[in-house]
C-alpha cells in the first residue's frame, strides 16, 4: 500500500492544465488524488506532509534519450546506478538506447532491461528498440517482435542509418505499429574523423570538423521519407540552425516531425572543448553560439518539441585519453535540470516553457501507453519533481551517483536544485539537508 502525501505551499507548475500557482497537492494510492488552492487539504489525514514553500512542483520529468550501459558495460553504468542518477535530477521516466552490449535488437533483450529494471530501478524505464540488427545499418531488426515486448521507439542511435532504402522500409515497418523512429542525423562520409565542431576554433585547436551539414543532411533526408510514409519522425539531439530551419519548415508542411535538443546543446558552445576537454566531447558536437540561440529560438517557437538528456557517461580512464581517442558523451542526469533553469534565469526561457518541454512534450511521445504522464492532474500517475529553483551549489562530478563523471560542468555554480522526486507516489529521492 503506498502512503499518501500533501505537498503544501509550493508553486505548482502544470503546462498539460496550464497551472502555474501556488497550490497543494494530494497524492493518495499511488496517484494524484487532488490539487487545490493554497490551505485547503490542511485537515487532510496523510502519511507524510512536505513544506515546499519556496521551491516548484510540477510533474516528474520524462527524459526521451539516454544511455544507461546495461548490459555489457557496466563500468560505465548499469541500470541501477542510472535511474537512481535520473531520480536524482528529477527524472521519474526514462527511456534508454540499446547501443548496449549486445543491443536491444531482440524481444529478450527487451525482457532482460525490463527485469533488471524491474528488480533495480524505482523509477520508469522504457526501453527503446533498435532499428537494425546489431546497429549495423544492413538488415531490419524483428521490429514487430521489438514493439510487441514493450519498445517505445526505434533507434540505432550513436548511429545513423546510412542506407536511405533500408530506413525507408524501416519506417514502412513502423507505422503501422504505431511507433516513432528516432534518428541519429549523421552523414558519416561529411562528419568523418571529426571531432569537434567544424569552424575557426577547430583550425585553431587542430582538431578535424564537423560541419553542419553531416546533421541537416540526414535531417532532411529523414523528413523526406517521413513524409513519403507518413510516418512519425523523431529527430534524437538536434543541434545546428540549420537543422531547426530544416524542421520549421517540415512542419509547416504538416509532415509528422518531433525534434529534441539536449541540456548541453542549448547551454554550452564549442569554447567548452578549449584544453582539448574530452569531457565536452559529445556527439554531434558542441556548436557556436548563434547555433545555440537558433535552438533556444526553435524551443521557444515550438519547432524543437522536447529536451532530452541524452545522459552518455563513460569511464573516467576512457576520457583521461587523448582528444580524438576519448568517447563522446556528456553524464548528464544529474545536471539537466539545474544547467537548463540558466535560460529562465537569464530571461531566455519562460519555467512553463521548459517543464512542458521536460514533462507534457516528452509524455505525448509515449501516447499515454503507461498512463497519464507528465501531468498533475488528477487521476494521472503520481510522479512529481520538486526544486528549488534559486538554490545555488557547486557540481561536483566525484559526487555523481552515476558511474558516469564525464561532464564539463565539474566546478561550476548553477542555481537550481532537485530537493525530492516521487515516483508512483513514493519519494525515491530526497536532497540530504
Ligand atoms: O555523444 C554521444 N554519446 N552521442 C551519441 O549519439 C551516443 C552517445 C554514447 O552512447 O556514448
């Protein structure tokens, strides 16, 4: 039997009903039994009262794209340690990549990640399928199989699918089992060798590029063929203007597109690799500025739907390598949220903006398959996030509960922070006070 809890005097924020007020809110069994206006539930006989006076509540945050290593590369992560880093930042869904070791590319891979999670993790975790076999890019995964064990999308992500015709039967296989592909947009022939983002800065560090146009190829291709099956398109960590141009400009024609951008794409430009920083190696990678604003700009308009986290932790001795040796990926659970309110604080993002983007954007992916996500409303699944939005704190990557130490934010001082996260009614994580 789960406890019921009265979260009191917070400002609730809930894009899916346009709430942001202060309020009370109730859960009982496992759900949002009720919200009210400040006060109200004082006579509430509950388990467990939480005095968040200062801080906002709003709905658990749904991360559409992660890496979460398991099986096959534990040292890096494994379910366990993700979703309780997740928890940590808020996040009470997750949906995980399968460039695991062996890939999710078979109905018991599937049911292995779920018992695992199942056994491990207190929070969601929705796997995701590949599209072909092995990530190779040659032959289709048993997509049918895929879609019946659980998936929720299909992807090869850290891979694009190179072969045009083969994606294009991939997504004749996935309309009809109502599931989104989620492309990694990358011409490997125009981002070959590159390591970070091409331009001046990479001439000046000696690093080989990667332009632009590797990403808003692919993009463009995959809205083609979108549009040709009329099939959902989800493009995974968009990242140049161009590519929010590219997307602007499909939905306008009314093809089924859904883009997501990550944390560190909209908050850190390609200076942060200055030092030959592996840990700002990220794949695509960090861009210029007037990219980052085109993407704030693109979130803000609605071109990009969503914020993924697209969290990719590596070992620390991996990334003590040389530059162009050292995987790409940012570990990036445990920061999102607090790296992401610097636009609200810097007046570039209103905080509905963003908790719609994290929250009600992301569960519409999920088509209310596992209940009513991403939203406060009564009735719907008791996941809640609550932070304090001012307060400040130094990241400190030693301290990362996800084996993961792999960012570039390590020394700095945000504003925001993760206080409690409630998963089905149960608080799975509270900030140690
Ligand atoms: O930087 C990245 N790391 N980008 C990807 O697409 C894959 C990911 C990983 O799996 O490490």
């Amino acid at each position: 039997m789960s406890s019921s809890i009265l979260i009191k005097n917070g400002r609730v924020i809930d894009p899916a009903g346009t709430i942001d007020r202060q309020a009370d809110v109730l859960i009982r069994n496992g759900l949002i039994s009720n919200m009210s206006g400040k006060g109200q539930f004082e006579d509430a006989a509950v388990d467990q009262v939480i005095d968040a006076e200062g801080m906002t509540v709003c709905p658990g945050l749904i991360d559409l794209h992660c890496h979460l290593r398991e099986p096959g590369q534990e040292d890096k992560e494994t379910i366990k340690t993700g979703s309780e880093a997740a928890a940590k930042g808020g996040f009470t869904t997750i949906c995980c990549m399968p460039n695991t070791k062996p890939p999710i590319d078979t109905a018991a891979a599937v049911s292995y990640v779920n018992s695992i999670a199942a056994r491990d993790s207190a929070i969601r975790i929705l796997p995701i399928g590949c599209i072909t076999k092995n990530r190779k890019g040659e032959e289709l995964a048993p997509m049918y199989e895929l879609a019946q064990a659980g998936v929720v999308g299909f992807s090869d992500d850290g891979s694009p699918v190179i072969d045009a015709s083969l994606m294009l039967r991939a997504m004749q296989y996935a309309g009809p089992l109502g599931l989104p592909i989620i492309e990694h947009c990358e011409d490997l022939l125009l981002s070959g060798g590159g390591l970070m983002n091409e331009g001046d800065l990479a001439n000046i560090f000696g690093l080989p590029g990667i332009p632009a146009a590797a990403e808003e190829i692919m993009v463009a291709r995959d809205i083609l063929l979108a549009k040709n099956t009329g099939i959902h398109i989800h493009i995974a960590h968009i990242s140049t203007r161009g590519s929010v141009e590219i997307v602007r400009f499909a939905k306008k024609l009314g093809i089924k597109v859904t883009a997501e951008v990550t944390p560190h794409h909209l908050t850190l430009t390609e200076t942060a690799v200055a030092g030959y920083n592996t840990n700002a190696k990220v794949n695509p990678p960090l861009r210029r500025d007037d990219d980052v604003q085109s993407l704030i700009e693109g979130l803000n308009d609605g071109t990009i739907d969503l914020i993924s986290t697209d969290h990719a932790p590596h070992t620390t001795s991996e990334k003590e390598q040389e530059f162009g040796l050292a995987p790409a990926g940012i570990s990036g659970f445990e920061t999102a949220l607090s790296s992401l309110l610097s636009l609200v604080h810097q007046g570039k993002m209103e905080m509905v903006k963003l908790i719609e983007a994290m929250t009600v954007a992301p569960a519409g992916i999920l088509q209310g398959r596992f209940g009513k996500l991403g939203t406060l409303s009564p009735g719907s699944i008791a996941d809640v996030t609550i932070f304090d939005p001012n307060r400040e704190w130094r990241v400190d990557a030693s301290s990362f509960i996800s084996r993961g130490k792999n960012t570039p934010l390590h020394g700095k001082t945000l504003k925001g922070k993760v206080i409690i996260t409630i998963s089905r009614g149960e608080v799975v994580y509270r900030l140690d006070p």
